[in-house]
C-alpha cells in the first residue's frame, strides 16, 4: 500500500504534465484499496504539480467531521495556490463507520445533517464570518470560525451521488453541483436525474450549476491491446467485491457489453474520446472524470494510460464537442 501511494503521486505528476485538468483520490479503509487520507496525498501532489486541479473522489463525509473536512481542503487549497475540489458523499462501502464510530442505523441522518453543516462552512468562508449550528449528529456550534478561510472565499465543492433521487434533489436543495458515479450501465439512464436536478434547482430560484459524470475507463494503443489488458484486472475487481455483495462473477460477455454499451470507456485513443464527447453531448455535462485505475493494473499501464489520456483523447474531445 506505501508503494502504490507513492506511485499515485507519480501519476499524479504525470497528469499534470500531459494536460489532464483534475485528478481525483477516493477514500477508502480497506485492504484493497491503498488511499486512507486523500488530502494527505493530494497536499504531496500540490508540491510537485503546478495547474491540474486536486480532489478527493469521494470524501466520505457521513463518517468525518464536516469542519475538520473544510480546514483540511481549505489548507490544501492555499498549499496548492487555489486548485483544491471536494467531493462529497456517502461512499460505495461502509467500513469507516465502524472504524470511526458512527452506527449504520444513522446513514441517512449522518449525511444529512453534516452536508448541511459544510454547506453553512462554505457560507462562512465566502462572507469571512463565524457560524452557530445545531444538530442530533455532533455537537453544536456557537459562534465559531471554521479557518483558514480560502482566499476566493468559494471553496469548489460537488456532492456524489450513485442513482438516488433523493440525493439527486438534495444536491439541488443546497445549490451544490452534482457528480454522478455511473459505473455500469447506459449511462443515458441517468439523463432524468440531470432532469430532476434541473427542476429542482429552477424549482427554488437557484442557478444552473455543473453537473458532471464519474466512470470507469482504460486507454491503449488500440481497442483489442487496451481489452486484452484491461480485462484480467477488471476481473479480479469486479469479482472480489462482488463476492462481499451476492453477485455473480462477471464474464467476457459482460465485460464487452459494458466497453460497446455501457459506462466502461476501454479502448484507443480515438473509439474513447469518441464515447465521451457522444456522452457529454446526450447528457448536457460540463464534466467527465474518467476512472483510470482498475484493480491490479501495474503503475506502468496506469501512467501509459494517463499518458494516452491527457495528449491524444483530451484534445480531441473538445475538438468532437466544438463540432
């Protein structure tokens, strides 16, 4: 696991070399996973990298405490001249609720309440102002600061959400821009989601905000090199933890269904870019994170990957999307 951290940070570096515009760190708490603290590793990155933008991809807030959550991204952000991003959620697995002490039974209440929090921290930061708050969750605020402030006074924060309406609207109700983690699946089923958001914000006199979309992808040198070598490790990822979830073990079949139809976006240069430009154009987003890393993939494949991704499938996105 040290290895792989220092490795991510290699990445990283490689990311902002060749033009990738963010990249993002999950939180995880679990042997499989390497990434515990994604603001520890993302201030690393900020010392070495000068433009591409820095944020975690979740953050799992239900499980954290909202200010110590702001201090950390607001520090990052002046660390890193500005380029700090969180993104908010609830988290695809729930070990850190026991590690850390917060009941299952309380899922919903616990991300309710302290994305509602960070929404008051965020309005703190942009009006340099004290807060008071009051909840069931943790204990109350009276006029205190949450510091350091940034120095935009907006601090760029997303809520990620996975396929619930309710999240959906309540991303909407707290003016926050939404992330949607499409990871399997035609991703244009999630197109009455950006409709509901939409509505929703009209609804209550807020703005149009960014809505952006989060998914597996690998990139080679061609569709048959970038499947060959994807597949083992896809494999090995998608079977380990879908043992831990009562699913069945996934197949070529499958595998290949999911890069021509679904939210994999395997393949070359040009068949990936093509994909993501026809999703951003069906979907209206303003953003498309691709989720490079899968399972055991070597560190090599991932830089090659990034390297692909940043000089070749970048640049000609926003060419389809000028079209």
């Amino acid at each position: 696991q040290a290895q792989v951290i220092r490795d991510v940070v290699e990445e990283a570096v490689v990311a902002d070399q060749v033009g990738c515009d963010f990249i993002g760190l999950g939180e995880h708490h679990r042997p499989d996973f390497a990434v515990t603290t994604p603001e520890m590793v993302l201030a690393t990155i900020a010392g070495r990298t000068s433009r591409i933008k820095l944020g975690s991809a979740v953050t799992v807030l239900s499980s954290d405490d909202p200010v110590r959550v702001f201090q950390r991204f607001s520090t990052l952000d002046a660390s890193s001249n500005g380029r700090a991003e969180v993104i908010l959620g609830r988290g695809s697995f729930i070990e850190s609720f026991p590690l850390f002490g917060y009941p299952l039974e309380q899922y919903e209440t616990l991300f309710e309440e302290k994305l509602a929090l960070f929404v008051q921290l965020l309005e703190a930061d942009r009006t340099r102002s004290a807060l008071s708050w009051r909840g069931t969750t943790r204990a109350p605020l009276e006029h205190q600061r949450a510091l350091p402030y940034t120095d935009s006074g907006a601090l760029k924060a997303w809520v990620g959400v996975g396929g619930s309406p309710e999240s959906v609207v309540r991303a909407a109700h707290h003016g926050i821009p939404l992330m949607l983690a499409i990871i399997g699946g035609n991703p244009r089923r999630f197109a009455p989601y950006i409709a509901l958001y939409e509505r929703e914000l009209a609804a209550r006199g807020k703005p149009m905000l960014p809505v952006g979309i989060h998914s597996h992808g690998y990139v080679s040198t061609s569709d048959e090199a970038a499947r060959t070598e994807l597949w083992p490790h896809y494999k090995a990822m998608r079977d380990r933890i879908g043992r831990e979830r009562g699913w069945p073990p996934t197949s070529q079949d499958e595998f290949e269904r999911e890069i021509q139809f679904g939210s994999l976006y395997a393949g070359s240069p040009e068949t990936v870019a093509q994909r993501i430009a026809s999703t951003v154009r069906d979907m209206g987003v303003q953003r498309f994170d691709i989720k490079y890393s899968a399972g055991t993939l070597s560190h090599e494949q991932c830089v090659r990957c990034i390297e692909l991704y940043g000089t070749q499938v970048i640049p000609r996105v926003k060419e389809l999307l000028a079209e």
